[in-house]
C-alpha cells in the first residue's frame, strides 16, 4: 500500500515557514498601516521585515539571498539568537524608517504618493519582525527574545514546517492581511 499522503513526503512543499512569516508580517504591517498609515503598504513592508530574522540561518528565504551574511551569523552566534530578539527587530524597525526617510525627497520626483512616513515605515517594519518571533515562540525550539538581558525561553507545542499548521495559519494571516487593506 502506498502513503495515503504523497504530498507530504516533498520537503519543499512542506517548508512553508518563510511563507508563514510573510503572511504574518503582512497581517502585522497592515494592522499597523491600518492605524498609522496606508495598510497595503504596511502589508508589503510588514512582510518583508517578517523574514528578516531568519538571516540567521543559510538555508532561509532570506539567507539564500544574504548568504555571506547568513553564514557568519550562524558561525559567530547560532540560529535564532541574535537575529531573534526584540532589539534586532528594533534595528529593524529603526532602518525602515531611515529609509523612508533618506528616499522621501525622491518620492516626489518619482510619483510615489503611497511612500511610508517614517513612523509607519518604522512601525510596520517593527511589528513584522516581531509577528516573526511570535510564531517562533510558539515552536518548541523557542526562542529568547529578550536576551541577553533577561534569558527568558518562550516555546510551544509546535512544530517548525508541520504543514497542517502553517498551511491553514498562513492562509488565515493573508487573508486577514487583505481583509485589512481592503482587498478583499
């Protein structure tokens, strides 16, 4: 007899982690733009900021992209460590804003209406870096978000790229993303 499940035997269909990130970043930044800001810019920065911290780690979205960086990341300090916490999605946040703020006498030129202030640059950058250790902490690898001043491990029941959990969160998270910016 044959798996009853022959999806669930190809890796890549079940590394839906990056995915999950995304969506909830999206979800994030547009709740975010929702109150400060435009929400479907929100969702696009909110999503890209939600898989920053796995730069971390070589074989992550981001780290296939970054892979000098990734690589020394994960020599010097590990995965999950110094990316996984709430000062790195701060810095995060921070460069957002910076940008938004440095590229803003461009915007005009270049007929950018939608461009992010910097607090809602910043803030939706933010709470998509930090919707990524939220869903972290509810793997049972964890994470510490607070280190190194408090090394407080937060983990849950879940487990990293179990598909019948990433699958039904990161549609949830995208709608709700949309719902936010009016799309759908």
């Amino acid at each position: 007899m044959g798996n009853f499940y022959p999806v669930f035997q190809d890796k890549r269909w079940m590394s839906m982690t990056g995915k999950t990130h995304a969506a909830a970043g999206a979800f994030a930044g547009a709740l975010a733009g929702r109150l400060i800001g435009d929400p479907l810019t929100g969702m696009a920065i909110g999503a890209v900021a939600a898989l920053l911290p796995d730069v971390d780690h070589p074989g992550s979205y981001v780290g296939r992209r970054l892979r000098p960086v990734s690589v020394l990341l994960e020599m010097a300090a590990g995965h999950r460590t110094v990316t996984h916490t709430v000062w790195f999605c701060a810095v995060v946040g921070i460069l957002a804003a910076l940008v938004s703020t440095l590229a803003r006498p461009y915007t005009a030129v270049l007929h950018l209406p939608w461009w992010p202030t910097w607090p809602a640059a910043g803030l939706d950058a933010f709470l998509g870096a930090l919707s990524h250790l939220a869903l972290d902490a509810l793997t049972r690898s964890g994470v510490e978000p607070l280190a190194p001043l408090l090394p407080l491990r937060l983990r849950g029941p879940l487990e990293t790229g179990d598909p019948l959990v990433e699958l039904p969160a990161a549609t949830l998270f995208a709608l709700a993303a949309l719902r936010l910016a009016g799309a759908v």
